[in-house]
C-alpha cells in the first residue's frame, strides 16, 4: 500500500500500516477516514461537524483535498433528518474534483431519513429507497459500504439482512455494515446470513476514545476472530475533550457553550467528568514528553488497538486536519510500555475474555 | 404436567402458573426446583449445598421427597471434579422413591470432569465421556437436559454443537442448555445449529438475584424473543446475603465464617456489601409489609420476571424448602405497585433494549 | 464450432480436435489463443507483447484477422497498470472489424488495475470496479471469462466468488476463472461455491512448456477430473527460450538485450539455463527430423496433454503466427513414442498422482 | 493443563504448553505422544518400532507406562496387513493398566486391512469394517481418532466423508484425520464435508523432520488458518538418520543392516545422504553447545512449529523414551536466534505463501 502525497514533509506515514483490510474483508480502507455522523442524536461524535451546517462547503472541499492528497481514501457520511446536505455537499465535491471512482471509498449510513413513519427504521422499503435517496444526494451509483445506523428491533432481522443482499446484488453498494449495534445483534445478522445464505456485514462503526473502550477492545475483537468483522471507530476526541478546551471551564465561545450542547456543558461538570479532566491534564504531560499534541496522542492510541481498521477524524478547518493526521508521526511511539502507561492512568482497562480451562 | 400435592394447605399454587414452558420449548418444568451447582468455583450459586457433601444422605432424600410432593418436577445436578457424589445420591434417591422416570426432569452439567487433561472442557470426547459418566452415576438412561457448564473458548462452537446434537441422537440427553454463557455465545451456538442443521440449545443457566440483573432481565429475554432460549437461574438469595444472616456480622457458625468463606466476609464488609446490606433491611421491611419472608420476596421476585422459566432452589434442610416454596403464595402480590417499589428501593434497574424509534 | 478458414492450405487441422471445451464446461474455445499476459511482472510469458507497447495497432490487427479467419476464437488481455492499452487496442480491432460478439471469446485478467490502495487485489470492490473498466475499455458488454490475475490472500474466498458471481449475474461476464492460483486455492474456490450455492470457476490460466511440468501435467489434471477445471496455458516457448535464440548467446537486437530483460539475459548465462539451452539444441534436431520448427514442435508438445484446453500464443508478427499455428499439422505425429522419447531428452517428467492401491 | 507425573526431576515440563489443542479442535492433546507406523511402506517412519514384531509386549508395557506417567496422552497404531499385532498389544496394555478411558486418546489408521480385494482402501466397507475390526483387537468401544492412512484415489471424496461421518455418528470414533494426503486432497474433504453437511477431519498426519519441511511449514498452516486442520507429525528422527548412528557408515547391527532396510543404506550413502550428514554432524555441535542429546534437538525443533500438534515418538526402549521426553527441557531455548542458526545450517527453509500485494 502507498499513500499519494505531495511532498509533504510534516508527517512521515508508515506506509505498511497506513492502509487495513476493513475487517476480514478485501477492502483496504487508510487507517484515518474524514468522518460524518448525526449530529443530533450523537453529538459527542464530533465527526459530524465535518460536513454539515457548521462549516463552509470551501472548507469541506479543502479538508477533503488535503485528505485525499495525503492518502486518505474513506470519506464517511449519512443520510439525515433534515436535508442530507452532508451528502450532497460531499456528491458536489468529488463530482468537482473528478477523482477516479475506484480510488476511493464511500460510506453512508441510513436510518433516519425523513419525517414520514415509513422513511425511518430498518424495514426493507426504508433500506431500499433511503439508500435510493443517498445514491441521488451523492450522484453516485453506488457506495462501497452501506450502514445500519443503529439497529430496528422493530424491524425482523431476516428482514434487514435480505434488504442489504438486495441493495449489494442490484450494485447499490459493495458491502454493508452496521453502527451501534450490540455484539449479539451483530452475530444474530451474521446468524440470518448463514442460514438463509444471504449476505454478512463486514464491519461495525462504533464510538471509542480513552473513555469508552469495553466494545472496540473487548467485544468487536471477539467479532473479529468468529466472523471477521471490523471495526470501523468515532469521536477518537470524545467530542473535544480530550484536546481540553474544556479544562478551566466551558468559554463562552465554544462548541460547549452553544444550543444544543447542553449535555456537554454538564458533563464536564460532573463529577465523572472531573475526573476525566485530571486525567486528560495528565495525558496532555505524557503528549509533551512524547513531542506531539494531546489529540495526536488520543488518535494514535486508538490507532495502536490492533482490531482498529480505522478511526474516522471529524475535523472543522484545515490546522486540525493536519494536526490530526500527524498521529500516524507517532504510532511507533505506542510502544507496549507507552500503552501500560496509559492504561494504569486512565484506569479503565476492560478484561478481555480469553480465559483458561483451569 | 400436574402437581402431585396430597392435602397441603400450608401454600396455594396457582396450577397454571406453577408449571411453565422451558424457554419455547414444549418441556414443562415447574417453576422452582432444587438445584446443585459446583461449590467450588461458584460458592455463591448456594445451591450446591443441597446435594453435596455439607448434607446427608438422608436429608437429601427428605428435601426430594417433600419438592417431588409438592409437585417439583426438576432436579439440577453437575458432574464434579472429585467423585461425583452429588449425582450418585441423586440417582440413588430416585432409585429408591421409584418415582415414574417420566414425571420429573433431571439436568446436569458437563464441563470439569476430572484431573486428566481430556477430561476438562467442551471438546466432543469429554462432553459425549463426561455425560457417559454422569448418566453412569445417576443410574439412568438419559437426562433431560444437559448444559455445557461454561463456555469453552478452545473448542469451536460447531464441534461443540456436533457434540450435543449427537448425544441428543444417542438418547443420552432429550434437550441441551448453556450455563454461564455470554448472549453473543448462545447466539453463535444458535447460528451454528441453523447453518448445519443441528440441534440449538433450548435454556440458560444463569445467576439471578436482587444485585444481579442484567443478564436475566435484558439479555436473556432478547435472546427468548428472537431464538426461544429460556432462562432457569440460580442463587436467588445471592448466597444467603440477602436472607440478612450477614446484616450484623458474620456470626461464627454461619457459611461465611467456614474455610472457603472467606470471599464472603470480605464481600459483606466491603462498602458496596454495606450498601447492599442497608438496601436487604429495607426489603425486610416491605417482606413484613406483605406477610412474608425476606427470603420468600426474593424468590418471588425474581419469578416475577417474564423471562424466567425457573429458580433453582439451594437449601440444606427441610424447614428452608418449605419456607421457600412459600414463596408462591405472595407471587400474586408481586403487582407493578410492588415491583416499582423494590426496583426504587434497589435502584439498579437495567434498561430495556427496547427502544422507540425517534 | 467450426473455424472459418478461406482457402487456406497451408495447414490441415483437424477440426475435431481444434476446438476443445474448456475444462468440463460447455464452452468451445481454439486450441490455440491469442494472448496478452501483463509484462511487468510476468515477462517470461511472451505473451504480453501480442497486444501492447511493443507492437503497432496495425501489426495487431493483422495478426487478429489471421488467427480469427484460421479460426482462432480466443483472445486473452488484462487490465493493467498503466493506461489499460492492450485492451483498448483489442477492443478497436474488434469494433473495426465487425465481427459477430457471439463468434469469438474474449477473455480479461483482474488485479492490478491503478495505483490507488482499492484499485489492485481481489476486493469486491475492485474486482466489479476493475471489470467495469475493462469492459469500458474493450467497448463492449461482457467478457467471456474473468479470470482472477493471482490469488490474494488478503480477501476472503468468499467475497471473490461472491463478487465473481455478482459479475457473472450482472452479465458482466459469461464465466470465471483463476490464473496462477495453487490447486489448493482452486479447490477452496470451488469448496466456498458449492458451500453457498455460487458460481465456481471453470478454468486455470498457467504457464506450461518443456521446464515448468508439473502444475499442468499433475495438478490440473486431478483438478479436471475431480472439479471440472480446464487449463489454458501461456508461455509455450519459454518467453523465447526454446526457439534458441539465445543459444549462442544474446544478441543486441533481441529481446533479451532490452532494457528490463536483464532477469533473462542472466537465466541463460546459469548453469540450469545452459543446461536446458542444451536440452534445446536435441529439440531442435527433433523438430527437424520431424519436418517442423522447434517452436511448432513445443507448441504441439503442450497441446498434446490432455488436461490443456488451450494453449495461448504471444507473437509479434504475423510470420511467427503463421508458423505457431502451423503446430496443428504435426500433432498428429505427437505420438507414444515421440512423446516418450521427448520425456527421456528432458528428464523431468513429473510422477503422476494416480497410484495403486497396494 | 498438567501432566500426571510422580516425582520425575530428570525432566521439567512446561506446562502451559506441554498440552495443545488438535488443530482447532478442542481436543487437548500431549505435544508428544507414541506412535506405530505402518512399517512396509513408511519404514522411514521409525514409529513402527514401538508396538510391532520388534519389540516385546513386556517391553511395550514399560514404554506406555513411563509415557502416561509423564502426561502423554497420545497413542497411536494402526490397522496392518498381517495380524493386526500392533492394536492387540495396545489393547492388552490398556486393559491391564485400568486407566480411565477418558484420560488417554488412542488413534488408529485405516487402509490395508488384509488380503482380500474388498479389505484395503477407503471404499465405506472397508473404513467399517476395517474399523469395527481395529475396536475388537483393541478391545475398545471407540478410538479418538480414525485416519484415513492415504488417500485413495479410486473412492470417491464423498463416499469417504460420508462413512467417516457414519463410524463417528455410531460412536466408533470421536474425530477423524487424514494421513499423508495432499493439501488439495484434504481440503477436497472439507469441500465434499460442507457440501453435504457431514464432518470434516481435524488433523493430517505427516512425515516432519529437518530433511522433510515443506509440508508441515507451509502446506498445512495454510489450511490450519482456513479450515482448522491440525498436524500430528511422525518421524522426528528420519528414522534414526539423525542420531548419527551411521554417520559413519550402517554397522552390521544398525537397523539400516537388516532385511528390508536396504533402502536406508542406500540413502545414506548417496550423494544427498552425504550432505545431509554433514549437516547432522553441525546439528550434533549445537546439541553439545545446548546442552542436550540431537535425538532431543531434533525434537524440540519439531515442536517450536506453531502448526504441529504433537510429535509422535517412535522408541524401542525406555532409555529412548526418556531422552526423547526431554526434549521439552529445551523447549525454551528454541529462540528465534536458534531457530535462525538451524534454519542457515539447513539451508533448506521453505517460502511461506503470505506474499505483499504490490
């Protein structure tokens, strides 16, 4: 695997590992990925500012040049309440740049895709014409990989994984994954798949940062082993604080301080997230005597979990962008010493399920 | 099925809730039953005391006699490292009662069955040898159901499924179960069976109690709705910690002061064990409020839960069975009223998977 | 089929044997083939240079309209790195000639196709997107088979046949196959097909000539009896090595003296190259005595083996062509007893599989 | 995992690893066990010797205590043409000892049964019979392991599976193998064992020492990591070449000196013999350097491949034995710094199939 950069001389890649198999399967997706979640129910994601009412659409293009030049090639986002905009503003972009189609890849997610009954949830009607709906948005044919965006437990599960056979054998997408699934829903899809001989999904988006780990370390790596899914990762930052803005106080010009992000105003002022804090204050001395920021840091970290295929940024201008990216600079630093470091000063280490016969 | 009870007044079963069906399988069992699970590694289950080596012979023929004529039909076993002495007893007692083979279930366990390293584990040679030796010291011909007593994370799960299909085939067993086994776990199980057209297990074998909920209460009913897979549970008096013995201390003569114990008495003095403890006293409280015993609530509690089939019983002598089987008369005061009520007063209620749409 | 030959008396085939099926399936295909290996990597086959760089448009015309009026029905290429030239030259001249789609077979290669990460290997994604170029390229609908360039053993064998049956269900292509896959590969591809009702392969591409025996004449014959896979070989000439050219040494104007054929410069200067080389001059005196060239006679050697469905030429002018497929005239004198004496000069005939049971 | 050994200090297991798993099996096997090869045609094997004409039951007796004593619970034999000596020896053994048949895993090897046309090779008549037969000399009801001891060309892969599946559904084996097969051949197996839903074999036994690599480095990882085939290797001496006892030419009363051994003298006196000597002789100085016998070397070489199972010893007395037992001594120094050293004396380490996608 190569990355295509220009010249750039601020990050040195190591191109053995900047490009992974997504999961078990073919598809090799870089390590880093220009994210898009939904705001609304998943703020903490962070990646949804990325392409969406908050920065302007020179601005996503730029990000995403810069990303594409340097190697990126998974751009992720979703269909949305409102308008979809993300994905028309991300169809626009690649349209405008005239990037080969094979030399990238594509992710939506659908689920909530407008306000009538039937255009929310998993049904096989809502699979088929929300990604319909996507397709349009973006001015593609298809997308390379096709999210579950939480899961139906309305909607029967053989139900949901003949809709995803359906959209792959009409050539609507690649493969298909899921997002915010428990590992059991996801083994029971891969259950259905097997019995009815349909498709498996290839890979789960889930959220993980210093502070949520149990599924990505312990569950998905499970997955991973028995039916070769991957994990495709969020909110590397947990939405921001871990960079620490947040340390002294929410200012008032900050994500924190506007509507809508109430939650996050408290959260930094629980308890629990107090300690958080003391403990990012700590990881900020730890970045410093390794030469890179606190969000390099967080990113390399969850780079250096082996059941990681990727972890998807969501940057809003283009210094964090490149900030961001610098976190490949130091993945050789995540030594196994540099990770039992961190690990007894975040304290939250979940146990991982291998077991002896004794 | 029908309870044989000659002239008991001392407690009023309710006939069609007494008996139920063992997951969504057609086996009905009735909805307490005496359970024996392995003291070594699970001192906690409690149930081992019943047919073990803490009780004669004699007492445990009372205990039977009396469950049997109560219209108990289930009788839980396991086979153990040492001697197997629990299954020996237990098949020299119905030996001798000549109770028709057909009017009760037994079950046991397979997972440890001696020093030898083959003789350890899931693989197909010890479960189809180990359940040879069961039946062999139970004096029968089959069980009715056999559990893999703990998963085997270096068996894989088709030769383990093989393995039950196969002894099921051979009539050594008529059902199969899982017993401490995670929800991804009996879903793969699951898959397994559908993919290669063999047996899936009908019923998991899990602790249940006040401080312990999760599983019973949210993972095993998802796992009802979408497999069948009933939940028969154990130690619904966490070891006796909840009929309030401990609440002062532990007083020399008690289980928690015996060799072995000693978990327990660290348990009971540590600041959680003291917070469960306050929480015990207010549920005696409610337990006089509705003319009952503590430990009569806590076992009617927890049969309160859709999702349970049946609460294996751990007693050690005749007066705490019958106090136990009490526990039936105040199931019809276990209204939603009184449900909120101890879920308040617990506060550690799990949240549904169940989800609304929006 | 039959070959559509206008007066041509140079050569006497016997049609009964010209066309053979590929492998067991019902596809009727020349003995001889026109082919297009891809240079960079594989050079020694001598087939690349048929359509590429090498040779003018016209010059590849001329040999097309040769072959196809003797003929010939099958024509291989492949995506390739660079500008995907070889196809859009084959393409053009079928366009230009006019030719009926049904009357010849065109074959394609899959797995390098750009420099982009998702554009090479057997992903889904790139086997779809790589055939949906070639056929962009080759101007037409479908391919006759798609053959997958080399195994990658980083997708899964599932998602290739999956994708491979997805191509063929689309009418993308009509077949597929594997190229310079092991047997054990093959067989796993047919084993994931039979597994989940897919489609399985029905042809092995393989380089076959006097010095490199034993995957044709062992492997490929177990294969064909035991699956139904066909062989259709390139290299018959050992990239030039038999027509002994280079038998006193290489001359500056040759092939080998060029830039990038330093690897066969130095494989005739070895010891093991000066032994075949005087293997090759015995040939010689062979094809003389029995009235043929040394090439003629290497090309009727392959196709004498049973288990070859075809073999595919590489030439660079149209007398070459003319004389290779003059092969046919003297396969009927590819007799027991040539062919053992052939053996005997060669000393590496490899032991066949087929033993006897004591 | 533990081996059963009473006071032995002459050598020091390491237990984590003294017992593994048959391939991904879960049957948990010593990484060393007793073996018997059929002599007439694998007389290379040096296995034979344990249990066969050479060596007296009393002497039998004596190796098979010392081994089970030490933990190894692995023995093999086989059905043979003449009396079937081998599996009555064994038998008779374990009778008289008593040990608890779940403690120990017998293997047997079904082929050449006897003289009649209908009592060799793998027709479903002959793998009954011939099993049923190989059980009542062994006096068992089952064995663990049934072997296909070749492949046989002349029944069909189905009809193969199918009666291995038979013999293990009638609980005459708990698992079945194959021996000698080729790669493609056994994962012919696993394809017919999918296709139709019947059990596909867990283990291959295969010839492995330091002349003898291919196979066991590269073949059957491969299909350990797709299909879970484990390998039970034999022959770890090269039938004795590799004790150096004719290094200096075959005495009269070697072995190598005998009736039938004519093959070996021969060897050893070729060419390639020489080297390999030469080679041994290398071998021999490291052995002194580490402090142990070549006979041990060899051994622990054998088990430092991730791929192998267990090792089978083929001794002829308890001195033998117990030098080979110690092999596990120097386990731990199989560094990769030794590993390298042996590999470069060698010269002869396979290419691994894992190839970059570039």
């Amino acid at each position: 695997g190569r990355p295509m950069m220009k010249g750039s001389a601020w990050f040195n890649i190591f191109q053995h590992s900047f490009y992974r198999n997504l999961g078990k399967s073919g598809l090799r997706v870089s390590c880093l990925g220009l994210g898009d979640s939904l705001f609304f129910l998943y703020p903490c994601s962070g990646t949804w500012v990325t392409f969406g009412s908050q920065i302007s659409d020179e601005m996503a293009e730029n990000l995403m040049t810069i990303a594409y030049e340097s190697g990126v090639n998974l751009f992720d986002t979703a269909e949305v309440y409102a308008s979809g905009r993300a994905e028309i503003t991300l169809g626009n972009i690649i349209k405008k740049k005239g990037w080969r189609r094979s030399s990238f890849v594509i992710t939506t997610k659908i689920y909530w895709g407008g306000q009538a009954e039937t255009e929310r949830g998993l049904s096989r009607k809502h699979i088929i014409e929300g990604l319909r709906g996507s397709l349009s948005r973006l001015q593609l044919d298809y997308v390379d990989i096709v999210f579950a965006n939480r899961n139906d437990v309305n909607s029967p599960m053989e139900e949901i994984v003949r809709a995803m056979t359906f959209v792959i054998n009409q050539g609507m997408a690649m493969y298909w994954g899921t997002s915010r699934w428990s590992a059991m829903e996801i083994m029971e899809a891969y259950s259905v798949a097997r019995q009815f001989n349909l498709i498996p999904p290839v890979c789960e988006q889930a959220e993980y940062h210093y502070f949520q780990r149990d599924k990505v370390e312990v569950q998905l790596p499970e997955l991973y082993h028995k039916i070769g899914v991957g994990a495709m990762t969020w909110s590397p930052l947990a939405c921001g604080l871990i960079t620490g803005k947040y340390s002294d106080g929410v200012p008032e010009s900050s994500r924190a301080a506007m509507k809508g992000y109430q939650w996050l105003k408290e959260r930094v002022s629980s308890e629990e997230g107090r300690r958080q804090l003391a403990k990012i204050k700590e990881l900020h001395l730890l970045a410093d005597r390794l030469g890179c920021t606190a969000a390099q840091l967080a990113i390399a970290w969850c780079l250096r979990s082996e059941g990681v295929s990727s972890v998807l940024l969501g940057v809003s201008n283009t210094d964090q962008l490149i900030e961001n990216l610098g976190a490949l600079q130091i993945l050789s630093q995540m030594t196994p010493q540099t990770i039992t470091e961190i690990d007894a000063l975040l304290g939250n280490k979940p146990h991982s399920k291998k077991e002896s016969r004794a």
